[in-house]
C-alpha cells in the first residue's frame, strides 16, 4: 500500500505518513468504532456552546460524517456546515451539508467566517499542527468558537483486568508500540493534546476550556474492538517491529473477550472563542 504524508501526496522514504489510510478497508469499522466511543461526548461539548441554529459549522477531518450530520440537524436551513478531509470517500451524503475535500497542510481554510469549527483526533497526527491551529482560529467569527478534540495517547498501560498476565503484558506490549514506535515515526504526537489549551491562548483566544474524559471498554465494546481496526491498518509495521502472526491473531481473541477491559485514552476537548468585536 502506498503511504501518504498528511499532505495528501506519497511520501518518500523517511518522511511522515498517517497511520491510518482512509483508502484502507479497515477504516469504515474505524469511524464506527470511534463513534461509538466519542459522539456522546462530542456531541454534549458542542451543545454547550450554546443556540446553534444558523450557524455557520466547519466540520474539520470528518471521517465516517456523524458529527457533521449532528451539526446539519442543529444549524437548520438557515445555517451552514461544511464537512472537510483529506479523503471524505466516506462522508455519505446528507441534506444539510456539503462535502470538500481539503488538504490541511496545503490549502487555505475554507472561506468563512464560521462561528463553530471542530476537529477531532486530526491535529495530533499532522506535524504542522499549532500553525494550523492559528489559522483556524483566525477563521472564526467574532465571538466563535473552535473546538479541538485529541487523544492523549501517550500513557500506554490502559490495562485494568486482563483473563491472566500474559493477555495483558501483549497489550501492553502492542500499545507501547504502536505509540511509541509507529504513531511517533508517521508525525504523530501523542502528547498534543496537553499543549491545546496552551496553543489556544497563543493564538489569541479567550475563554480557553479544557475538559478531560475517559471511562473504561470490556472486550468486545467500541473502545477494545477500534485496537483491532488499527491492528489490521498497520500490520505490516506491527511485524516489522517484532510482533508474530500469531501474537497479533490473539490480540484479536483478546480485544473481543470480556474479561480484558481497557481504559480508554485521555480525551482532551479544548474550547476557546475568538474575542467578540469591541472586546
């Protein structure tokens, strides 16, 4: 499979590429996956912006488009939303939105201005990330708001219970991989979420909030099963880097059995609003 940067354009050998191809068949039970963890929580943030009927919505890296359907059905007729990705083949169509295919890196943002822009597990991947996030908030209304949500991945044991040991020292094993090794090679970094608020600040924003979440998923719940989604998407470095067939065959079997419960990643959600005119 070929390997793109975040720029969307195949990358050379040595230079950043994204994890996680959304060419690849593995991604649509990634976006199903991540929905399920992530939409409740998402959704509950952005309601508490406030009113958001005509509203002007950018839906920034929208994958599998839920949240960029949510955000349709709020704004109403008289608002906008636009929902963006690098690859946005699986952002079905839907009354209420249009679909752009946007390089993050590369292209401008999309003209607003927008009173609410949101962006979900994107910037920790892509190595340009705080300028990107200046141009974001430049995007803003007065008064907007940009909403920035990340995992903080960087703290690998996630193992509450495990059927025995050795179950739970392979998926240690894989976590610290995967960040340490794969993620961290293809541009990612799994601390950005501990410096949005900070980043927000510097580009001008006010009224900076940050809430952290997280809970726990037995096996066989979204937030075990999206390990064997991203499993499948690097398995060719997961072997590289050591890992048997067999090995990463049990990780299957693990992921799905109810004895293993993990604890999700931090979820860092940042909100700051661009200062209202006069401020």
């Amino acid at each position: 499979m070929t390997a793109y940067t975040q720029s969307g354009v195949p990358s050379r050998p040595g230079e950043p590429s994204y994890s996680f191809d959304n060419d690849d068949p593995e991604v649509v039970e990634r976006f199903r996956f991540l929905a399920g963890m992530l939409d409740e929580g998402t959704i509950q943030r952005l309601s508490g912006l406030g009113e958001l009927t005509a509203s002007r919505c950018l839906e920034v890296g929208a994958g599998g488009g839920s949240i960029a359907r949510w955000m349709a059905d709020q704004v109403g007729p008289a608002g906008r939303v636009l929902a963006t990705d690098l690859n946005p083949r699986h952002i079905a169509a839907y009354p209420g939105y249009t679909v752009l295919a946007h390089d993050l890196v590369r292209d401008p943002i999309p003209e607003g201005p927008w009173d609410v822009i949101h962006a979900r597990l994107v910037l920790m991947h892509i190595p340009e990330r705080r300028e990107i996030l200046r141009r974001l908030a430049s995007a803003l209304a007065p008064g907007g708001a940009l909403v920035i949500e990340d995992f903080h991945s960087a703290l690998t044991n996630l193992v509450l219970a495990a059927p025995d040991p050795e179950s739970g020292a392979l998926f240690t094993a894989f976590q610290s991989t995967m960040v340490e090794q794969i993620l961290r090679a293809n541009g990612t970094d799994p601390s950005w979420a501990t410096q949005i608020h900070a980043a927000m600040l510097d580009a001008g924003l006010v009224d900076v909030d940050t809430l952290i979440s997280s809970r726990s998923w037995p096996g066989g719940t979204p937030g075990a099963l999206l390990n064997g989604a991203n499993i499948q998407q690097v398995r060719g470095e997961l072997v590289a880097a050591g890992f048997t067939d067999a090995q990463l065959d049990s990780l299957h079997r693990l992921i799905a059995d109810p004895r293993l419960v993990l604890r999700g990643n931090l979820v860092y959600s940042t909100v700051g609003r661009r200062p209202k005119a006069g401020a």
